[in-house]
C-alpha cells in the first residue's frame, strides 16, 4: 500500500453502484465442504509431505477455492529482502501462532533467487502463497496528501523503464523451474492497484493477465489483480479485466472514505466495495487481501473523513468487525469471502501490522477460520 491519502477510494462511493444490501440479500451461493479438514493443502489439518508428491496427486492437492473463506492469513512485505532463515521464523510463525493458511506477498525484493527461498520457506511452514508482481511504486513517488499523484506513468515499476517486465519474467521462470513452486503458489498477482495506479489502459492489463495465464497453463496456476473497487470503477468497470482474472482479489481499507468514523461503523462501507463485485464479478472468488485499518497516520496515511479514528483500538475493531461477520461473508457468491490482515508487523508497514515494530501482539488477534 505505502499509503497515500485515499481520497480516490470512496469519492468512488457516490459514483459507483454501491447498494447498502441488508446482510441477508449478500447471501448469494452456499456449497458444502468438498473435503475433510487436513485433506487438501493448505487447511489446517494438512500435514506436509517430507518430498513432492507424485505428479498425479497434484489435482486433489489444493483445498477448493469455495470452501476457503474467513481468516486466511496476512500481507507480507518483502522490501526488506528478507533472509531464508527469516522467512522461514516468520510463516512458522504465521501458520503455527495464528492459524494462517496463507501469506499474500508484498512489495518486491529483487534479490537473485529470493523466491525460491519463499517457496523452501512456505513449503517447510506448511502455507501457501499469493505471488505478486509488484508494480507500484514507492512512497516517495506521490504528491502525498492529494487525490492526484505525480509521476502516475511510474507504478508499474517503471518511470519509461521496464522493471515491471523483468519482475514478471523472472517470476515466471522460477514458477516453471522451482519444482515445488506450483504446489505452495495458489495464485500470482498483479498488483498493487495497477488500475488505480494508471500503469496500463484496462483492455492491455487485461492481455497481461490473459499472457500470463497461458504461461502459467501446464502448472494450473491462476492470475489476478490485486486492485481496489475505485479501480475498476473510475475505469467504467473495467469490465475486461474483471472477465479475465480468475479470483478477484480486493483492496478493501474503509478507513480513507470520505464516510470514515470508528472502524465497529464500518460494516456498511465494506458492503459498499462488495456489492460491486458481486455485481460484476460472475461469480468469481473473492479475497480481501489488502485489508486493515491503521492504527496510527503518516504522512503517506491520512483520512478522508474529519470522523476517521487511527489508533490501536480501532484496528482491533476492524478485525473483530469482519470476524464478527463470519457467517454473512461465508454465504457470498463464490464460496465466500477470505480475507487476509494487512500487515504482518509495524516494521513493515508502520501502523498496519498486528506485530508492533518490536515485534509485539498490538492487540489480541485469533479471528476465525471457519463458523
């Protein structure tokens, strides 16, 4: 995120088709659970294997997508190229203290072979992976404090370079060569709010996606977008985009509408994001992965509302709104709703994480991951 004040974010809500649904009419698609618990990677249950498992075990190695819903586990910032050793302390971590099944990546470390040593760590914590291409920029590239940023033609990595492109190449290559890769990777993104972030026109992010899907064919791993509703919104919906992702995997940070008060108030601004992509997401998984609200501001993270209220208690809030919501997000079209905590501690993102930047518990956290 390195966020920047959000004005976009909700200003989208008086434009955008953003009905206020009673709970229940959000209760679109209910699917009994496809597998005992611990019989598909990467549920609880699940005990690693001491070796990959034969090929022909691959199809039933992932649990489904429709029976993944409530707490999945956390944004992981990786700017600080963090060691194998680190990686490997910290998903422990993740998967043993608070019952993660996944870790969404964050930022970019351009460290030769730094992904292989994401897999060996995801492998030997028992988690899976979102991927991400990383293609934002730094915070230092924003005219912070304003809707509008400077240099909006910089967050694919790029200001006129490339460096997006090397990051998805080098991506790709080692999702093929790394023989493990494809059994922790259950989904590459593209992100961080690539729409948002002006880096391509929709109908070219949407090729990029469809490009990266066919390379990505013989490992049966999917692609997305990691975007904001705004996003796809100010775009006229982006509707391509939308067709071309296989989940949907959302920016959801209630704290920067222009509506904002207390985090226990914010149910009606998280359905608001919602109602868009059930309108237009076909039916598509849905994740919100880029997800929290800040305990402290910034100068990259400041309100939209006079009303907005950073501090520890209403991160806590937050997390405890959504788990307090358990059963309504479960009911919602495409098998539920899972959602990650943004972020994994303070050091990586100030304010976000559940971890202060000494590395303790800000707050109790152990949200469900079923109801």
């Amino acid at each position: 995120m390195y966020y920047r004040s959000l004005l976009f974010t909700f200003v989208c809500l008086g434009l955008a088709r953003a009905v206020r649904l009673p709970v229940g009419e959000l209760a679109i698609h209910k699917k009994p659970a496809s597998k005992s618990a611990g019989d598909c990677f990467p549920a609880l249950g699940f005990t690693m294997p001491s070796e990959l498992p034969p090929e022909s075990d691959f199809s039933s190695w992932w649990c489904d997508p429709a029976d993944e819903y409530a707490f999945l586990g956390f944004s992981y910032e990786v700017t600080e190229c963090q060691s194998k050793s680190k990686l490997i302390s910290e998903f422990k971590d993740i998967r043993n203290r608070f019952s993660s099944r996944y870790v969404r990546l964050y930022g970019a470390c351009d460290r030769k072979g730094f992904y292989d040593d994401i897999v060996d760590a995801a492998w030997e914590a028992g988690v899976g992976v979102h991927a991400l291409v990383w293609v934002s920029p730094p915070i230092d590239k924003f005219e912070l404090g304003l809707p509008i940023y400077v240099n909006l033609n910089s967050q694919f990595g790029f200001d006129g370079d490339d460096v997006w492109i090397g990051r998805r190449n080098t991506l790709l290559a080692v999702l093929h060569s790394n023989p493990k890769a494809k059994w922790i990777t259950r989904v590459l993104q593209f992100g961080s709010e690539p729409l948002f972030d002006n880096v391509l026109p929709h109908d070219q992010l949407a090729e990029q996606v469809v490009r990266a899907q066919k390379n990505l064919s013989s490992l049966h791993i999917p692609v997305t977008v990691s975007e904001l509703a705004f996003g796809f919104q100010e775009r006229g919906g982006a509707q391509d985009v939308l067709d071309a992702i296989d989940s949907i995997n959302i920016h959801m940070l209630p704290f920067f509408s222009q509506e904002a008060s207390t985090a226990k108030k914010a149910w009606p601004l998280v359905l608001k994001d919602l109602q868009f992509f059930i309108d237009h997401g076909q039916g598509k998984k849905m994740y919100f992965d880029e997800n929290g609200w800040p305990s402290v501001t910034s100068e990259g993270v400041q309100p939209n509302s006079p009303d907005a209220v950073a501090d520890i208690q209403n991160e806590h809030d937050y997390y405890d709104l959504l788990d307090s919501h358990c059963e309504d997000l479960k009911e919602v079209v495409g098998g539920g709703v899972g959602w990650f905590a943004h972020i994994y501690s303070d050091d990586q993102e100030p304010g976000y994480g559940i971890y202060n930047s000494n590395m303790k518990l800000k707050f109790p956290f152990s949200p469900r991951t079923s109801c």
